[in-house]
C-alpha cells in the first residue's frame, strides 16, 4: 500500500482552485505528487537523480528558474541557508504566491518565524508534521537578503549552501585522504565527488593521470569546478550509481551519501559498491570510508575478491577492496 504524500495533502488545502498558466515547484524529490499545481507545472531542481526521475515522468525540468511564474512551491532542504536561498529564488521570479512547505524536521518553523518578521504570510496549513505557508511575490525585496552565493574557506576552497559538509572537509574524507597511498597510477575516480576537497587529495599522489569526479548535486560540481583547475580533472553531474565511463578506472575513492531522502538507508552506499566495481579494470582497486554503524561488509565481499579493513575511528570504518568480481565470474577483456 503506497503511503500518501504529506505534502500533497498540504497543497490541496491550500489551493481551493487549479492554478493558472506556469507554476514551479523547487527542489521537489523524485515520486512527489505535484499534480495540484496544475499541468504546466515545471521542477526546478539541481539533484541528478531527482532531475532525472521527473524528466521521465514527462514533466518539463530545469536547474534555475527561467521567466516568470503564476506560482510557485518551495519544498524545503534541510539546511537553513539553502532554504532561504530557495525561498528567495523563488520570489525573484514569481507573480502571484509562493507556497513554502516542510516538515518539522526540514526547519519549516524556524522560516515561517523568520518569514513572518518581513511580511505576511496568513495562517500555516498544519497536516502530516508539517507546515504549508503562503508569500506573495511582491515581497520578494524584503527577502533579498536570503539569496546566497558561493562562500570561500580559509584553505581557498569554495562552496555553496547545502552542499554537504559546506563549512569544511567532514572527517570521514579527512581520513580516507590520510590513508591513500602515495602512489595512485593511471585514471582515478572519486565518485560523490561533492565539492572537490578529496579530489583534490588524490591530485598530489604521483602517477595520477587523469581524474574524474562524479557527483549529483549541481551546486557542489559547480564548487569543484572552481576548486580542481587542473588539466587532468573532468567533473560529471550525473548520478554516480548510473554513471558509465568511457574507460575502466583503476582506482576508486568514495566516502558514499546513506541519506537518498530523510532517512539514513544503507542501500544507497550499496549501490555505490556496486558502481565501483562496475567502473573499475580487473587490477583495480576501491578505498572506501564508511561510517562505523552501516553494514558494508558484506556487500564488499560480494563484489570483491580481497577486502582489506584498514584502521579507522570510533566513527568511521575504511576499507581497500581489489579485482571487482564479474556476473558469472567474467573479467571484461
């Protein structure tokens, strides 16, 4: 039994009529019922996977808004600055109202207060845990302020609100860069590339001629862009599950996302395991950091014929896993 779409609920209260000519929706995820926006409905998302789903389902897709909008629907990420970046957007381009919603967990309370000490916003519709409210685009000057823009870290790096670990390297990176060798010959791949910092690790190990990052959040290819200015870089938006080179890696490096939606789910990570191995020569190898409570093991045994654990910490685990298993226990030639 399908679970009903809270957010839709949210919606169909919230328009007592169809909408009128061209409606958005920002950052809706892939399977969202956004059918209460009427037909011309178009989804404004940078998020491969999502990007792509919406697109097969026939709807018009784009990653930044173009022209105005009769309407439009804000579905809230979870970190603030992203949030209020999306709001703003979304304001800048529309005519009539812009529907903000989210759950509980997403923050929806600390940005209707914060909406509500610029302009009117009448009263929420509560369902679901979670919370729908309405600005009317013409406030759009009282929000210019929540556009937000890359940011530079005190190492030089650039990022962007939402990106993950958008303040600096997160840990589980910081130790997967420590423990790679000093030599990593031939083509490499870091696959949830994110904003570059790993990428830019694997550079300084000798024999790397060539790397590609791999990575589904547009905002965060675009950091890395801006971060790697090295000829042997090539950074792809696509969905890394999905990816296919156009030639066996002989290296992979990954500190894998758990979080396909809300909740953490190890799938996700799985299917990294799996792409790697796909993507690697028969003499290749995948260092992976993980953390320490999501169960990996297996799934690397499955896949690879030598599983190393190498030391880790109480909150990560990482491992060296060499010659990708084959289905029928094939190696490509």
């Amino acid at each position: 039994m399908s679970v009903p779409d809270p957010r839709a609920a949210r919606l169909s209260l919230a328009l007592e009529t169809p909408p009128s000519g061209r409606t958005a929706a920002f950052g809706p995820r892939a399977g969202a019922d956004l059918s209460a926006l009427g037909p011309a409905v178009e989804v404004i998302t940078g998020f491969r996977p999502d990007h792509d789903a919406f697109a097969a389902r026939g709807l018009v897709v784009r990653t930044a808004p173009e022209g105005r909008y009769a309407l439009s629907l804000v579905c809230l990420p979870r970190a603030r600055a992203a949030a209020q970046d999306l709001v703003a957007q979304a304001l800048a381009c529309t005519d009539g109202k812009v529907l903000v919603d989210g759950q509980k967990t997403d923050g929806i309370d600390a940005i209707l207060r914060a909406a509500r000490t610029r302009a009117g916003t009448g009263d929420p519709v509560i369902k679901a845990h979670g919370k729908l409210f309405a600005l009317d685009g013409a406030a759009h000057a009282a929000f210019a302020d929540w556009h937000a823009g890359p940011r530079r870290l005190a190492d030089g790096f650039v990022t962007r609100p939402g990106v993950f670990s958008a303040d600096g390297p997160d840990p589980g990176s910081r130790l997967l860069a420590g423990a790679l060798p000093a030599r990593l010959p031939g083509r490499v791949a870091d696959l949830g590339a994110g904003w570059g910092w790993l990428g830019a690790q694997v550079l300084t190990r000798d024999g790397v001629s060539g790397l590609d990052l791999v990575e589904a959040d547009l905002a965060a290819v675009a950091c890395a862009r801006d971060n790697l200015d090295d000829a042997r870089v090539r950074v792809h938006w696509a969905d890394a599950t999905a990816f296919q080179p156009d030639a066996p890696f002989d290296t992979v490096v990954m500190n894998p996302p758990f979080h396909p939606g809300r909740a953490g789910d190890p799938a996700l990570g799985t299917a990294f395991i799996a792409a790697a191995a796909r993507m690697l020569a028969p003499h290749g190898s995948l260092w992976m950091v993980a953390n320490r409570h999501l169960p990996y093991e297996a799934a690397l045994a499955a896949t690879f014929r030598e599983v190393t654990e190498h030391p880790g910490t109480p909150a990560y685990k990482l491992f060296h896993a060499r010659s990708p298993r084959r289905a029928g226990g094939r190696r490509p030639a």
